[in-house]
C-alpha cells in the first residue's frame, strides 16, 4: 500500500487543519513528510504556527468600568444615585397624605405608651421592656374591668334603692299589715289544701313564731317586704 | 452555560438584578470582540451597547435549545459588527491611524515579565492592527477561533455557515494575518 501523498496546495488549504488537531492520522502522516523539507511549506507552517501561538496567548483588554452602568441605564433606565434617592424620600415626606399618616403613628404610639404605662413626665427605659409593658397593661386591664364591674352594680342598687322609696311613697307602711297573713281555710306548711302531717305541722307553725320575733325587732326590712306582698 | 440560561428566564420574569448579572458577565468578552474587530475603544464601546440593547429587546426569541447564550450573544454582536462595517466603509478611508497604536494589555495576573509583558503588548498591537487589514469575513473567524478561543462548532452557529466554509475563513485568515504580520517585520522568535 502506497503513503498518502501531500501537496502544497493541500498546505495551504488545509494548514489549520493540522494545528487544530483536525486531520485523519494518515493526512498528519504525509503532511509531515512533505512540509518539513518543502521550500514553500515550511516557512509558511512556521509564520502560521507562530502567529497562532501568540494569538492564543494575547490577553484580553479591560472594558471600561463605566460601560456597564451605561448598559444598565440604557436597558433598565437610569438608576438613582444614593442622594437622589434621600432628597425623593424627603420630597415625598412633604405630602398631607403622609402628615396625616405621620400624626395617626404618633397618636396610636402615645396611646399604646400610656395603656402601657409608660410615663412620659418621668420616662424610664424598663418601662419599654415588653415584659413590664404586658404586666402593666394587664394590671390596668384588671382593674378598668374591676371598676367599671363595682360601677354598674352600684348604678343596679341606686336604681333598686330609688324605685322601693317610690313604692313606699306610693303605699304607705302599716307595720302590722306588713305580717305574712294565714291563708283562710290554710295551716301553716299547707300549699295545696292538703292536710298537713303533724311533724310538717310542727315546723311550719315555729317557722312563723320565728317570723312573728324577727318582725317585732327588724321592722324596716319588714316593712319594705310587707309592702311588697301587700300590693 | 445553564446559569445563563435560568437568568434569562429570570429576565423574562421582570428579574432587573438578573439582567444585572448577564451584563456584568458578558460586557469584557463582548467588548473584546467588538475592540478586536473595529481595532478603536470608543467604537467598542458603543457598539457594545448597542450589542446589549438589541439583546435586552430581542431577549425573548432566545432559545437554550439552539445553543448557548454566549453563542446567540456572540451571533448578535457578529451581526451588528458587520452592519457596523458596512455603514462605515466610507468614512474608514479618511481613518486617522491614532486609534490603532498598540494597547498595552492588563493581565499582569499571569505573572510575566514586564520585559515579556512589552512584547506581548507590542504584538498585541501589532496583531490588532493586522486584524484590522483582513476582510470582515477573515477577520471574524480569526478573532472567535484565536482571541475568543470557540470550537469549530460554536463558530458555524455564530457565522451561519457550514462548516467547511468555517474551516476555509480561519486557515485563510491565519495565512493572510501572518504574511500582513511579515511584511510589518514581525517574524517568528
């Protein structure tokens, strides 16, 4: 079997092949045969070969540094320095809207504060200590109910107090009439007509002495109880 | 690369910050591109941006599945680089030669010499005024096989041609580089 031949015209088409490592293992054969001792070839394989060496190790060059803000701010928009954006915070500070908001903030802080118990003319740090401020606002809590619970029902005994007077005013006391009464045709103890038993009997009639002695010696209560029953 | 592609999702989302980040990671390789193709910064730096811009616009009809997004953004700036080209086919005759001194590069992170440094620097303007010698066509399959370093792949989806055309531009551009290179002096050390 004959060796590959390689021509000069080869050379020059296929002259990267070989650097780039990109001919069959027969082509690199007889390129290597030929080139080496050929006149034409061999200076141009070496220009080549050189060239592309020092292409490979030629450095990349630095791109500007402002080059990709310039992007950005073509892309994206331009971007607001730090002090643009502090004097955009300030201008929007200007606005009734963020007063208004602004002064709610502050009334809510000082009425959370003061619920809190937090004193503003002697102001402490521990006071702002969220254990304190939970303790303080669950005492206050406790003793708001405690006061407003003691309120309504001293409102519910005037209220009692008042309408028993007018009742009084109405119908005037009779201390005797103001004695629980026997039913006619009824004993004591006896709520159906019924004949009571002896020992029900017994009880029922020292239940009513017992009345009879504490209306001689308590005779206001009696008296408002007895106007009671009597109407 | 899936990085890439979930903050451009993110972007479709309204995402800023994502945009942010696709900007800060792709803004030195496309300018590159653009500095290495039009040989001038201020030309670069425009054209970048307007690189981005069109991207940002267009950012919907990207899809993961037709490449990377460094290969759709690659394609994009190719596109409007030779748009660039053309427009300004004029006005390069009348070209001052100031914007194409040697710049001096700054990855000093790769620990050479400064006596090295200078030549790098030296043949790195050299290259770039070379670069700028070459066809558009040329020149674009140099820049992204050599100084952009793509596969032969990356490079047809970028171009939108077929491979062997690829492989034809970047032998062809290298030998007409390198014979520009030695009429410049520059020979092989």
């Amino acid at each position: 079997m004959t060796p590959m031949n390689w021509t000069c015209e080869q050379t020059d088409e296929r002259l990267s092949d070989y650097l780039d490592n990109l001919l069959s293992a027969e082509e690199r054969a007889a390129f290597l045969r030929h080139v080496p001792s050929c006149a034409h070839c061999a200076p141009l394989f070496a220009d080549v070969s050189h060239l592309v060496n020092k292409l490979h190790s030629i450095a990349e060059v630095d791109a500007p540094p402002q080059l990709v803000y310039a992007i950005l701010d073509q892309t994206l928009g331009p971007r607001e320095s730090f002090w643009q954006r502090v004097q955009r915070t300030f201008r929007s500070m200007g606005t009734a809207r963020f007063v208004y908001g602004a002064a709610s903030l502050a009334v809510t802080c000082v009425v959370l504060l003061s619920a809190s118990g937090f004193s503003f003319r002697h102001p402490k740090m521990a006071d702002l200590h969220p254990v304190n401020i939970y303790r303080n606002a669950n005492s206050r809590a406790h003793v708001a109910y405690a006061r407003s619970t003691k309120f309504f029902s001293d409102l519910r005994v005037v209220n009692e107090i008042q309408s028993r007077l007018r009742e009084n005013e109405q119908a005037p006391i009779n201390q005797e009439d103001s004695l629980p009464q026997r039913a006619p045709g009824k004993e004591p103890g006896s709520t159906d007509g019924t004949k009571p038993g002896p020992r029900q009997q017994n009880r029922a009639d020292g239940l009513y002495r017992n009345l009879e002695v504490l209306a001689d010696e308590m005779p206001m209560t009696f008296s408002v109880l007895g106007g009671r029953n009597a109407r | 690369m899936e990085q890439d592609a979930q903050l451009v999702q993110q972007c479709l989302q309204g995402d800023g910050s994502a945009w942010e980040e696709l900007v800060r990671r792709h803004t030195r390789r496309i300018y590159n591109i653009c500095y290495r193709f039009t040989g001038n910064r201020t030309e670069s730096e425009d054209l970048s941006q307007e690189v981005f811009l069109r991207v940002y616009r267009t950012l919907a009809s990207y899809r993961s599945a037709h490449g990377g997004f460094a290969t759709w953004m690659t394609s994009v700036t190719r596109n409007l680089l030779i748009d660039h080209y053309r427009r300004t086919k004029r006005d390069r005759a009348t070209d001052s030669l100031e914007d194409k001194m040697p710049v001096v590069e700054n990855k000093e992170s790769a620990g050479r010499r400064p006596d090295e440094q200078a030549l790098l620097g030296e043949l790195s303007g050299q290259v770039q005024f070379g670069l700028t010698k070459l066809s558009p066509e040329l020149r674009e399959a140099v820049i992204l096989r050599d100084l952009q370093q793509l596969e032969y792949i990356e490079i047809q989806r970028v171009l939108g041609v077929p491979e062997g055309t690829v492989k034809s531009r970047i032998n062809r551009g290298r030998i007409e580089l390198a014979r520009i290179l030695q009429q410049m002096g520059v020979r092989p050390s």
